[in-house]
C-alpha cells in the first residue's frame, strides 16, 4: 500500500456509486461523570454531561463511504420511532448519500446505547426486537434496492441479523446483482451461509467462520481450507476471513490463499471495524483495483479503525498517517495530488508547500527541507520538469532527470509527497495545494516569491529560509566541470 494509491483512490471515489442494504442501526454514546455510588443500590451513578449519535450497523457502512467520498445509496429499514426518523435523515443527507430508508410501523430500530466515564465503557443497553419486515415494507425495500442497482458499481451487504435482509430480498438482490456484472460483497451472520449464495465475496472474521463451519482453530493453513470448502459450497468468488490481529486471510477461486499482515496498532476499540473493512473494500473494487490490492486497503482501514473510540469513520487522511513508502512512491501528479489535498485539508492537517528544480541535491536544499517540515504536518516539494529546467538554467540542465530528482527528494524522511510541474513557475500547483504554508530560500524577498500574495489572501504564511552559504548546485557543476570561476 503507498501514498500514490491512496491518493488513486481519493481521486477516484467521487466516481464510484455504491448500494448499501442492511440492518441500520443507531448507536448513542452518553458521556458523565461518576463520582458516587447510588443511594438506593450498590452501583456507580453516571452524572449525564453530553451525548452522541451516530449510525451504526448498514448505517455505518454508509457513514464510512460518506467519509471517503463515494457516491452512496443507502438501503434499509427502520421504526416509526424518533431514534429511526434520525437514522433516516441522517443517511439520506450525507455528503453525495441518497437512498430509500423505509419505515415499517412493525419494527423496532435497534439501538445500542454505551455509558462511558473517563474514557472507560461502563454499561451498554441494547434495545431491539429482532423480527423480519412486514411483507409492505419488504417489497419497497426491495423495488428501491432493484432501482440501486441500475446505478450502481458495487453492492454491499451488510446482515447484523435484525431481519432486515429477508430471504426473498437477499436473493433476488444477489441473482441481480450477479445477472447485471456487479460485485457483491456480504459481512456476514448467522450459522447458514446459503442465503449468500452467489455473492462476489463474503468477510467473516474467524469466529464466524468457525460458527458456520463448526470446526475451531486456530491453524492459518486449516482455517484456508475450511474457507475454500465453503467457498465452493456457496458458489462465491472469494472469501476474505478478518483474523483480527493476525490480519486477514483471502481465499479467491483459481488463487493461492494470500495472508495480509496486520498493521501494528495500539487497539482502543474494534466497534465498527468489520463496517470498515467491507466500505473500503469496496470502494476499492468499484474504484478498479483487483481484489487482493483491495483488501491490502480494508486491511489498513480496519487498522486505523480499531485505533479510534466507537464508530467512528475511517478517512483517507487515516489511511496517509505514519504510511511508509520507497522513494519514488511518493511521486504524485496533479489529479491525485488535488485528491491528497482535500483529505489533508478534511483532517484539518497543516500543510506546507515549497519548490525547486532541485539538480544535484546538497546540504543547503537538506535544511531548506527540514526546516520546511518543520512548519506544518505535511511537506508537498514541487520540482520543475526536465523542459522547464531547460528553459531556466540552459540546454546543459538539468544533470538529473525529472524522475531522478523526485526518487532522491522521495528518499527524504522530511518530504512527504513530490510533484512535477512543466511551468517556468509553480503558479498553477499551488493553487491546487493552498499550503498553509509557502516556504522560499532566503534569496527570495517575499514580493519576489511566486504565489505569495495568493497565499498570504487567505490566511496562508510565508516563509523565508536562510541558505546554506556557498552551497549550491551552479557551483557544485561548475566544480565538476573544472570551472575555475566555481
């Protein structure tokens, strides 16, 4: 996983419609004080300073797309009750969310209320009746999904056993699915997988897996096999068996089973991480990456997911933090670096901007960079393109190509991302960075520094580094070239 497909991704998910159906449900966090026991029993006594709502369930599939961008239809129903009139609104007036929420005057909509006092989970409350839809609510759920899918890339199931995905709309939804080229994708429940039967890929963790199968282990190898056996049984493309810890096992048709590593991280709450893995799954698949790539995604995704308190959504900007990459990898162009951006700018990250032709990298240009990241969370390095150093420096410019200085500037813990720009300036790019922050050699004035007024108009800082005396790349090539004015 690198910076550059993140940054593919990013680009490509405002294209990219994904159906969800599933059980929605609503999670509330009450937030308080505990600072006595009850009078009238031994028990801690919550003092309610605050709550918090958010989706749960199917819902927090769709709050987890949302927070990447996709194009969403969400599909489910709910309650005649307030708690699912908010569900309702809340997932169909998402960034770029329609859908048809349906509200079955039968049903109860689940809701997991959590008491949590410093940090710490001390109670949770379930209020639910599991119970199938009523056969009204049933056929428009189903008609709406139907429609969902002439406009969908991808579908994806998400079954927490509330009743929503009655036998009737699972099939008929898959067999369409299937019929029409899309890819389904199922988090699955329950002990009888058949009414799965004919989807793309299904994403049980290991105990669901060991439920359905009724064989426990814990043997990677034997796990591959009972996953494959019920692979063929149900006639899916693929199985991809969340390990928690050990990461993730893809079992595809006519492929090698391919272990996925977890990535280390401090684990604060798996609430949701299952929601998370099958959003960026398929994102990831409607956006064009072949399965395994895209579960290298879920993968990260489910780590940062863990790495956060309840349901909370994964953003791309989780998926850039502390990411690792080879040099070269951190070589974006203009579209996907103005996807990067967007999400920097989501995660309200302090990013910093400067440029350079960048021949022949020195100790001045080292400190240039170092002090430049010094100043905000994020370094972007634009680099004149090989034609524009041409017309700057001369027909003997530059001695590296374009691609060799981005590979060196990449292998710079200071940078973190590097962009070629064929202007005799920057201009254009950094009206696609809005840096926080523009930073220039102390050979510039801030009136002689490209984009300065521009940045300076919104707020945005200029700022001027002193240079590294009698270091520079004229000088070092006049040296080679056994110039004696060098």
């Amino acid at each position: 996983m690198t910076p550059r497909e993140i940054a593919f991704l990013a680009a490509a998910a405002p294209n990219v419609t994904i159906a969800v159906v599933g059980d929605l449900m609503l999670d509330e966090t009450w937030y308080g004080d505990v600072a006595r026991v009850a009078p009238e029993a031994p028990v801690p006594l919550l003092s309610l300073q605050s709550m918090s709502r958010r989706a749960g369930g199917a819902g927090n599939v769709v709050e987890n797309l949302a927070a990447l961008g996709a194009r969403t239809i969400a599909l489910g129903a709910v309650g005649p009750e307030e708690e699912g009139a908010w569900l309702a609104r809340r997932l169909t007036t998402l960034p770029l969310a329609t859908g048809t929420i349906v509200v079955d005057p039968l049903r109860t909509t689940p809701v997991k209320r959590r008491m949590v006092s410093e940090g710490r989970q001390m109670l949770r409350v379930d209020q639910e009746i599991a119970a199938g839809l009523s056969p009204e609510a049933e056929e428009k759920l189903l008609g709406a999904a139907l429609e969902a899918l002439a406009l969908a890339d991808v579908l994806l199931v998400s079954d927490y056993a509330k009743g929503t995905l009655t036998e009737k709309l699972l099939s008929t939804l898959l067999s369409a699915a299937r019929s029409r080229g899309i890819p389904a994708f199922v988090d699955p429940k329950g002990k009888d997988y058949r009414k799965y039967r004919g989807a793309a890929c299904l994403t049980p963790n290991r105990k669901e897996l060991e439920a359905v199968t009724g064989v426990a282990t814990r043997d990677r190898v034997e796990l591959a096999g009972l996953g494959r056996t019920l692979r063929k049984e149900l006639a899916v493309d693929a199985m991809l068996v969340k390990l928690s810890e050990d990461g993730m096992l893809l079992l595809a048709a006519g492929e090698p089973s391919v272990h996925i590593v977890a990535r280390a991280r401090e684990v604060y709450d798996v609430t949701g991480a299952g929601d998370t893995v099958l959003a960026t799954l398929g994102l990831a698949v409607g956006a064009g990456l072949d399965l395994a790539s895209a579960a290298e995604v879920a993968n990260r995704a489910a780590g940062c997911a863990v790495a956060k308190v309840g349901t909370a959504p994964v953003r791309f900007s989780d998926l850039l933090e502390g990411l690792t990459a080879a040099p070269d990898e951190k070589l974006l162009d203009d579209r996907h670096l103005a996807a990067v951006v967007h999400a920097l700018s989501r995660a309200h990250k302090r990013v910093v901007f400067t440029n350079g032709c960048f021949d022949l990298l020195h100790p001045g240009h080292v400190m240039l960079l170092a002090e430049a990241r010094r100043r905000g969370d994020v370094l972007i390095v634009g680099i004149n393109s090989d034609a524009s150093v041409k017309r700057l420096k001369g027909e003997s410019r530059p001695i590296l190509s374009q691609r060799d200085r981005a590979q060196v500037l990449g292998g710079l813990d200071a940078v973190d991302f590097v962009v070629v720009f064929d202007e005799d300036t920057p201009e254009k790019l950094i009206g696609i960075v809005r840096p926080d922050v523009l930073v220039k050699g102390g050979d510039y004035t801030e009136d002689t520094v490209v984009g300065a007024a521009f940045v300076r108009s919104y707020g945005g800082e200029v700022a001027l580094v002193p240079l590294v005396e009698g270091r520079s790349t004229t000088s070092m090539v006049g040296r080679i070239r056994g110039d004696g004015n060098a």
